[in-house]
C-alpha cells in the first residue's frame, strides 16, 4: 500500500505558549483519534510533526496512525522559519520513498504549516530551496493563527493560505476537524480514485478564510487602541481612544505596557464609513491590557464598553438583561473578573 505522508510543520515560539499551544496539541490528538476509527486512513496514512522557534526539531517521527502517540508539544524562543524548512525538506530527503521503474512510492506528503508571526530571521534561501526542490512535490497549506503574519511570505512556499481567525476553544476544535476531514477525504481519494492532490473540507468562514497572499496587509497602529461602540439608545456610533502607557514592571528595569483611556467620542457616520478601510478585519485587544472606564456620550448610559457574543461593543445601562444593538440578540449581561479578546480597529 502506498503511503499518503502528513508534515504539521508548527510554530513553537513564545508567542504561542498558553492556550494556543495546549489547542494545537489537544488539536493534534484529537486528530489520530479520529484518524484511527476511519479505514483509509490506517491504511495510507503516517504523520509526522515537526516544531521550530529559534531552531527545529522533530517532535515525532514519521509513523502509521496506528503507533503514533500523540506529542507534547514544546515551547522555544524565536521564529525561525528557515530552519523549520529546512528541517523538512531534510524529513523529506529521508522518508518519502520514491517512485522507481520496479515499485510505486509514497503519495504526494501534504505539510500543514501551523503559524502565529513573521520570521525572526532570513528565510529567502530556504524558501528558494524549498520552491526548486519540493514546491511542486507536496500539497501545502499554511494556516495563520491570527493576523500577525506575512502572507506574502507563506504565499510564496504553499499552494493555500488560509486564516485562522478565531481562536476560541471552539473554533479550535472545528478548525481540527476541518484538518481531520481535509486528510480522510484524501486518504479515501488516493486510495479508490488513485488521485493525487489534496481534497480540503468546507469550514465556516467565519473560522477559516481563504487568504489572497497578494493582497496589502494592515497593521493596527499600536500606539492606541480604539474600539468602536454602538450606542443602544440611539444605534449611532462612538469611538473609545485608549492611549499607549508603561507601567513598572516587578522586573527590575523593565516596564509593562498598557492602553489608558483617553476618551469616548462621537463621530460623523457618514464620514467615518467614506474614509474607512473596507477591509475585512479581526484585530483583537484583551480586555487587561486596557485601563479606564466611562460613560456613552450619546445616551449618557454609565457603561461605554459592553460586549455581545456578536463581537459587537455597545453602552451599557448596567447588569442585568439588555439587548445589542448591532445583531439585537437580548441576554443577561453581568460583570467579567477574567481576561478575554474584544474587537479592536485599525486605529
């Protein structure tokens, strides 16, 4: 039988310690456990991960599902996409068995290429490496994690860039499944069609975009936050400025960064609207990095920064059942003591 090779080439940087790290992870498990009930897949199938910060190694070496154990998946500093390239182009090298005049070698390996940031050092020559060599002998998708990536640059080395754009655990689990699914239905197509390539799953866009690597990339400008409010008496819009500020730190000669407020404002709609960037964003600000509170300056409500499931930031009259004015769903609001993502501008 011949085999259908997996690469996850995974960004291990510090960026990704914490939650985004142990979902990879659990992700990864999940996958050989869904793997093994399916009978493609323990036929054709062998997976192979492959971590890179500062340096690369290999996590686990190429293996069938059947003895493949699931890693713990470690954390280094810096992001070195050069060496994770290299370390797979030589994983290639090594376990890809070739196609010869006596016998039929391995599929065509497919890397999922897991990142969270732009490269800490110089990959032109190990990106020049892997289009003349193994572009052309693998199907790769690479995945940004947030927006904080050159898709540019992963546009250069994989035939899909895609952007994982919402990194709750639940949008983990389906972004998993998708990947799951993406390998059954190919392990099924190389096996009854004999079809090389890759078959990706649909997967809601609002969990998975489909990135044009050509297109211009925004940065927010990190000198301030701003996050724009709805007013729920009124539905006219507001803006809530948060300026950058340093705090001391409990290390010695360092400081922490925060946003205090600045101040809320009304804006003219029609304006604003004319001269914003219509592209779509998912810029994200967690909540303790911002320090002040205030009230809605058109309604007068006491609290500026509520928000809804939707994403949505509104005013706010105070706890109790109230109802977002950008999708109109009512619920019960309360006050959070813990950290979580809220929208945030381009500023």
């Amino acid at each position: 039988m011949r085999r259908l090779p997996i690469y996850f080439l995974v960004d291990v940087s510090e960026s990704m310690v914490g939650e985004p790290i142990e979902q990879v992870q659990e992700g990864i498990a999940n996958i050989i456990r869904e793997l093994k009930k399916d009978p493609y897949s323990l036929e054709t199938v062998y997976i192979s991960v492959i971590g890179f910060a500062g340096e690369a190694e290999i996590i686990t070496p190429m293996q069938d599902i059947i003895s493949f154990y699931p890693p713990k998946i470690p954390v280094g500093s810096g992001t070195s996409l050069s060496q994770g390239l290299i370390k797979l182009m030589d994983c290639i090298d090594r376990d890809i068995v070739k196609t010869t005049y006596e016998r039929k070698g391995d599929w065509k390996p497919i890397v999922f290429l897991f990142t969270d940031g732009v490269p800490t050092d110089d990959a032109t020559k190990a990106i020049e490496r892997w289009n003349n060599k193994y572009n052309g002998k693998s199907n790769t998708i690479a995945v940004s994690i947030g927006e904080n990536t050159n898709y540019k640059l992963l546009g250069s080395l994989a035939d899909h860039v895609l952007l994982f754009n919402n990194s709750d655990e639940n949008s983990y689990k389906e972004f998993f499944k998708w990947v799951t699914d993406s390998i059954k239905t190919t392990s099924q197509s190389v096996t009854e069609a004999k079809k090389e390539g890759i078959n990706l799953s649909k997967i809601d866009s609002m969990i998975l975009e489909k990135v044009d690597p050509e297109m211009e990339q925004r940065f927010p400008d990190n000198n301030f936050v701003v996050l724009n409010g709805k007013c729920q008496e009124t539905e006219k819009l507001y803006l809530m400025k948060f300026k950058k500020a340093f705090a001391e730190s409990s290390i010695p000669g360092m400081a922490t960064r925060y946003y205090r407020l600045d101040g809320a404002y009304k804006i003219d709609e029609k304006a604003y609207y004319r001269l914003s960037s219509h592209q779509k964003t998912y810029l994200k600000i967690n909540i303790e990095e911002l320090d002040g509170g205030t009230s809605c300056p058109h309604c007068a409500n006491p609290i500026a920064l509520a928000t809804c499931s939707c994403g949505g930031i509104h005013c706010l009259r105070g706890e109790g059942y109230s109802k977002c004015p950008w999708c109109g769903t009512s619920d019960y609001y309360g006050f959070s003591g813990g950290g979580f993502d809220i929208n945030r501008t381009l500023g």
